[in-house]
C-alpha cells in the first residue's frame, strides 16, 4: 500500500478570513464548512482544513507547487491586493521572487501569520 496525504488541520485566527484569502490567491474555492472545518480542497486531492484557534497561532509553512499560469495569476492577485511577497522564507527579499534550476517562487504571509510559499515545477 502506498500512502498519502489526505488532509491537514490549519489553525488560524478566523478560519473562514484565511480560508478565503488562500482560495482567492490560489483560484481554488472553498468548500463545504463540516464544523470545526472550513476545506480548501487542492488539485491534487489534499485539503487544507481551516478550524479556529483562540490565542496564539503558530506560524507554519504551507508550499504550493502550481503551474506557470496559476503562479502568474497568483503573483498578480497579491500585486492587486497590496499583498507583501518575497524571494525568501525570511521575508527579507520584498517585491522580488526566486528562480532555482526553472522553478520560480514567492512566500507571502496569511492572515494568521502562516508563511505561504507557490512554486512552479520546471
């Protein structure tokens, strides 16, 4: 038997603020709410399960691989949102993306602190 991911538990300050904010940078919708969850379901079958978290949220990291348009429509939509995006999960390359062997990439911060990172697959 092979395994896969299936889905994971995103904590966040509003569930359904950062569940919509991913959606719409990505162009993927948000799903169904099954309390405590709010999905955001991605192409390849993994869903990200938002559920509120009172207090503190922990900053993770969540990367998305996507292809060439989807990264450019993405990178547009944070643009025309006055989304900050940077070149490094440091966040201290601003305004800039990374290019490795083909790959382009950006991180940028949801609203809960999460640092999200696309990337395309050469």
């Amino acid at each position: 038997m092979t395994a896969a991911l299936d889905h994971t538990i995103v904590p966040a300050r509003d569930r359904e603020a950062a569940a919509r904010f991913l959606a719409e940078i990505l162009g993927v919708p948000v799903g169904a709410e099954t309390p405590p969850f709010l999905p955001v379901a991605l192409a390849n079958g993994v869903t990200l399960d938002y559920m509120h978290q009172p207090g503190d949220v922990p900053a993770l990291h969540y990367a998305f691989a996507v292809d060439d348009a989807t990264f450019d429509a993405a990178l547009a939509r944070l643009t025309t949102g006055g989304v900050p995006y940077y070149a490094d999960p440091m966040n201290t390359r601003p305004g800039e993306i990374y290019r490795d062997g083909g790959v382009r990439g950006l991180y940028f911060r949801d609203p809960s602190g999460h640092n999200m990172e696309i990337l395309t697959r050469p």
